[in-house]
C-alpha cells in the first residue's frame, strides 16, 4: 500500500534526495560504461542462503 | 569431385550411421575426416563438418558426443584463429540453443565458448551476445552464480533475465524479509561495471514486482527527475536505491554521508561499499597497518 509516511529515515531520505539529486548530473542515470572498457567486475558477492531449484521454476513457469 | 560436394557426402553418411543408431561409429568417421581437413589446413570445411556433426547428435540426443565435438571445434577456431565475428558466434549460440541445459558437461562448454571469444575478440570478459545466451542457458540448468556472471555482461535482453533468474529466486526463499539480499546483487553488479541505466532498469524491474507482490508499504520519493521507494520496513531497499543516486554524484561526502545513517545495517556489504568507493569517490582502500613492517623498513632507511 501507497500513502505518505513520516519516520527520522524518511526524513533523512527526503533531505538526501535533494541534496544528492542537484548534484547527480556528473553522471546520467541511463550512462554505462561501453563493454569494450570495462577492465574490473568489482568484488565477488558472497553466495545466497537459499538454494534455487530450476526445476521448480521450470514448472513455476509453465504453471503461470 | 569438389570440396563442398565431398563434405556434403560424409555429412550424408554421417547423417545415415546416426539415423540407423550407430552412434560410436559415426563419431569415429566425423572425427577422422575432420582431422584430415584440420591437418591440411581446410579449417573452413573442418569447421563445417563439425558445428553440424555436433548439432546432428544434439537432435539425436546424444549430449556426450555433441559436446566432444563442440569442444574440438573450439581447438579449430583456436588453431585457425577464428576471429570474434557474428558468423563465428552465432554458430556456437545455435549449438548452445541446442543443448540441454541439464548437460553434465555445459558450465565447461561455456567457459570454453567464452574463452575463445576472450583471445579472438575485443572484450576483456568474452562477447556480450555469447555472454546472453550463455547467461540464459546456464540459468535455465540452475547454475545460478555462474549464469549471473554471464547476464551481467551480456546483452539488453539480459537484464531482463537477470531480473527473472533472481524474482524466481528470492520466490523460492519464502521469506519477504529477505528482499535486500537479492535486490542488492544486480545494484552492485551493475555499478561495479558502471552500468547506471541497468542498475536503474534492476530497480525499476525488480521493485514493482515486489510492490506487487508483498503489498509492503511504501512510497514514491520524486525529486529533480530521480524516483525511488521509501519502504517503511525494508531499510535496505532504501539504502540501495539511495546508493545509485549517490554514485552518480560521485561526491564522497554524500557517499560517507549515507553509509553513516545506514551503519549498522549495511555491514554485510563493507567489500562491495569499499570498491564502490574506490571507484566512484577515488577513496582509497585502507591496507591494514603492519606496525612490525614500518619498523624494520625505518631501521633499514625505507619509506
């Protein structure tokens, strides 16, 4: 559900946003490195919890 | 009689021991005369013979001699030095479209398919197509990490599979509180890359879904053309969304700024938020102070 909320981290994201929002023309939002430049994928992000069943999904897609 | 007419003959022959079952032997033929073009050097035909010798046992069902001969036309576009082309690449994406994706063999004939596009072709990481219909097929044989890996660099296509791979994913967990581990894989993963339009595109995607589907209270923060979700009980989400914006600025101020509010809950990210800070907000990462080392190196005259 969608309505106007009010909490000390709704107030810092809304102070945020303006503040970050003025500044974030450096870079647009639709900007990407071309793929020809990228020389560094970052750090390995550790594995989840939760195992994944393809077959279920396989199944979760043929179901809906 | 001509080269293309020889190499149609054994294609038919080869074509009949498969139709009568006789697999082993039609392996044996096709690898033999595939090695005497190979060693005349007739990489063309070669090449020929064995993309459709290979898809010919795909349509049989024989994986297992499917993906030997997929690995051997890899040795001869590594021997010929087949160059990155849309000709080259599209050859191996029909015989991965081809193959079972519960193929024991399939995590290596991807990094094989990729590591030739890796030598022969511009990009660092292998070709971003290939990278696509890789991405797609190890995802759909449930070898997630690996399909991650590959749908991060692939095509525009593959954000949208990325997103799919990890709803169906955090689905399966069956805890909604979980949404900000999963969340927070492509919003790294992208801006890691610089990839701001995916990263977006990721949250985009992935947020109306969850709105949808967990009715989790939320709403629409909009300022100077930048949109997020506040969500009152999923901090993380907030904090990701606040990450991309903070990223653009690429002022390390803003950026100290919000890992401050957030610590305490953010400290399972500490390796990924210190690459972004390098690479976004030029803030070095701080080595860890060998006191014994600075002793010696000023007894000795160093630094």
């Amino acid at each position: 559900s969608t309505r106007t909320m009010s909490s000390p981290e709704k107030e810092f994201i809304t102070k945020f946003v303006a503040l970050a929002s003025v500044q974030a023309s450096g870079v647009s939002a639709d900007a990407k490195v071309p793929q020809q430049n990228v020389t560094n994928l970052g750090v390995a992000l550790p594995p989840l919890r939760y195992r994944y069943d393809h077959r279920r999904a396989k199944k979760n897609a043929t179901d809906s | 009689m001509s080269s293309s007419s020889k190499l149609a003959k054994t294609l038919a022959r080869f074509q009949a021991r498969i139709e009568s079952g006789d697999f082993y032997e039609a392996h044996q033929t096709l690898r033999t005369i595939a090695n005497r073009y190979v060693r005349s050097k007739s990489y063309n035909d070669a090449i020929d013979l064995i993309s459709q010798g290979a898809e010919a046992f795909l349509k049989a069902k024989q994986g297992g001699s499917a993906t030997d001969l997929i690995f051997y036309l890899l040795e001869v576009y590594d021997v010929a030095g087949v160059v990155v082309s849309e000709v080259a690449v599209a050859r191996l994406v029909q015989l991965l479209a081809s193959l079972d994706s519960d193929e024991p063999n399939i995590k290596d004939v991807a990094t094989g398919m990729n590591n030739w596009s890796v030598k022969f072709g511009p990009y660092k990481y292998g070709d971003p197509y290939l990278h696509a219909v890789i991405g797609s097929k190890l995802a759909e044989g449930g070898h997630v990490y690996e399909a991650e890996r590959y749908l991060v660099l692939g095509t525009h296509d593959s954000l949208d599979q990325y997103v799919a791979l990890l709803w169906e994913w955090f689905l399966q967990s069956g805890d909604t509180k979980t949404v900000g581990e999963f969340f927070s894989r492509p919003i790294f993963n992208y801006l890691f890359i610089g990839n701001f339009q995916n990263a977006y595109g990721a949250k985009d995607k992935f947020l109306s879904k969850f709105i949808e589907y967990s009715r989790a209270e939320c709403e629409k923060v909009i300022k100077n053309g930048f949109e997020m979700w506040y969500f009152k009980d999923y901090a993380e989400l907030n904090f990701l969304q606040l990450l991309i914006l903070t990223c653009q600025t690429q002022n390390a101020d803003l950026f100290n700024n919000l890992k401050a509010h957030y610590a305490g809950s953010i400290d399972q990210y500490s390796g990924q938020l210190e690459f972004l800070g390098q690479e976004h907000f030029g803030i070095k990462i701080q080595k860890p102070v060998n006191f014994m080392q600075d002793i010696m190196s000023g007894l000795l005259g160093g630094k």
